[in-house]
C-alpha cells in the first residue's frame, strides 16, 4: 500500500510518498459569429426579464454576476438558497462570496448541467437560480408557538468554563497520496454552562522533510467532524492565503463561524481530518496541535 506519511498530533508527523499525475482541462469549442449573436440576444433578452421579474417579486431575484470578493445581501440570499438546496458553505450565509461559496455554486451547476462548473455565478447560473426562486414573506413579528427545549440555539448556565483541553494523535497517522485520514482528535470538557465554539485555530509544523514545508504544498482541506461523525466544517487550505499571515513557522489555520454547540458537563470531541496533496513531497513530517487561545466560545452571558 502506498502511504504519504505519518500524521501525528503534537510528536511524530508524516512521511509523503511521491505520487505521478497529470491534469488537463478541455477546451470549449469556437462559437460561429451568428450563432454567438443569437446567444447574446438571448441573454439580452434574460436579463430584461430577469429585472421585470425582480421589480414584481420586490426584489427578490438576482440581478448581477457574484464572484470571489463579491459581497452583499444578494450574496446572503445566494448563499441561504444553496444551502437549502444541500449545497453546504460551512461559515454560514455570511454575506461574504469566498471559496466555499464558489464550491457551493460549482455544485449547484454540476447537479443542473450548466457548463463550466467553475464557481462563478453568472448569466446562465442566475437565469436556473431565479426560475426557482418564490416569494417568500418576512418573518412574522408575533409571538408564535415554540418549544424552547428545541432551541438548541438557546444556551443555558451562568459564566461557562473549558477545561482538559487535549489534542491527540487520531486513528490514521498513515494516510495515502490524495487520500484523507483522521489525524488527530480534539477534546475539551465545559462546566458551569452551555457554550457554542465559534473559532478554532490548528498549528501545523514541518518537523523535517526534503520536501516543500508549507502546509498548503502538503494539504488541500482540513475537515471537522463531531463524535457523532456530523461534519462542522470543511476547508479549502491549499491557497497560501486560507492560512493567517505568519513569516514563521507554525503555520496556523483558522476556522470560523462553527456554531458548534457544548453543553454543561459534556466532553467536547472534534476529529480533524486531513486530505493530502497530490503535490505533496517525499520525506514531508508535520506535527499539528492546537496552542493557547486556540478555540474561542462564547456562553449564555455572552463571554
């Protein structure tokens, strides 16, 4: 069996096992001149209908392209609407087009046949999107019937504390080129209170290697799931810029907007997951651990 390395929490960390590969992305066919002329005409044609529509429904169809960067109310309405459509964007619909986002809409035009499947939300992706779209009315402001035992939102408790919090090496500390392997699992316990985990921050470190001894050469996502095996979050993490600004080692990766609820007196158990690079290198070691100030939650008294 061929295995990239060892993984482990805190000591002892992974050897990549160098693997060929090769990519290639088909190119489309030229388009003849009137037949690109029919297709702007149409799309023309969509948009003016795409604003009629808008107008009557009070604005609740789309009107502009979304990309990376893009931000905004729209963006929320996107991101509320791929989500419903089991498109996950594990921060949430924060108003803000980052690369889940971008992964979500990829999804949504590879389950709707709309071609390239690249994340970007334009003409064609707006058009599939508003023809699903209905009106649906504002929140009513009354008092309505609700069980708040339901509410797992609600938490419960005074001034919440975590402690015994440890990071130990996870049930895979071999893991193969391209594959994924749970690393190391995070535990924590919380007294006096409920608590909901909104960030946590992991420490990746080279421990030795001959190859490249940046995580994002080494790793493509990193994934969080509870002891249940629910996932919290997963995360793009082969761009330099996923990771915090930091000149030195360790490198550390920042998850956010978790919503990850502790009740008091339960223990807390997070696997991380990790899929390695196909890029990865011969010899690569890391070691991952979570340091001081690495998860933050907040309790019923909003602390």
């Amino acid at each position: 069996m061929q295995t990239v390395a060892k993984i482990a929490a805190i000591v002892a960390g992974l050897g990549l096992i160098a693997m060929s590969f090769a990519a290639f992305t088909p190119q489309a066919g030229a388009q003849s001149p009137s037949i690109q002329a029919q297709i702007n005409a149409l799309l023309a044609q969509v948009e003016r209908l795409q604003a009629q529509l808008n107008a009557l429904q009070g604005g609740t169809s789309f009107t502009r392209d979304l990309t990376i960067g893009s931000s905004g109310a729209d963006v929320t309405r996107l991101q509320q609407f791929l989500i419903s459509r089991g498109h996950a964007i594990p921060a949430g619909a924060t108003g803000y087009f980052g690369v889940q986002t971008r992964a979500a809409v990829a999804a949504y035009q590879s389950a709707n046949a709309i071609a390239p499947t690249a994340g970007y939300f334009g003409p064609l992706t707006r058009t599939s999107v508003n023809a699903k779209l209905v009106v649906v009315p504002p929140p009513s402001n009354g008092d309505d019937d609700k069980d708040e035992d339901d509410d797992n939102d609600n938490l419960s408790g005074g001034e919440a504390l975590l402690g015994g919090v440890r990071l130990e090496e996870g049930d895979d500390d071999e893991v193969e080129i391209g594959g994924n392997g749970e690393v190391a699992v995070l535990t924590f316990g919380v007294e006096d209170g409920d608590v909901r985990v909104n960030r946590l921050d992991l420490s990746f470190m080279a421990a030795s290697g001959n190859g490249e001894d940046e995580p994002w050469n080494a790793f493509t996502e990193v994934t969080l799931y509870d002891a249940d095996g629910h996932r919290i979050a997963r995360e793009d993490v082969s761009d330099e810029d996923d990771w915090l600004e930091n000149d030195d080692e360790p490198y550390v990766f920042r998850f956010t907007g978790l919503d990850y609820i502790v009740r008091e007196n339960d223990e807390a158990e997070l696997t991380v997951e990790v899929e390695v690079s196909n890029n990865a290198h011969d010899g690569d070691r890391w070691t991952i651990s979570a340091e001081d100030g690495a998860i933050e939650a907040e309790d019923s008294t909003g602390d």
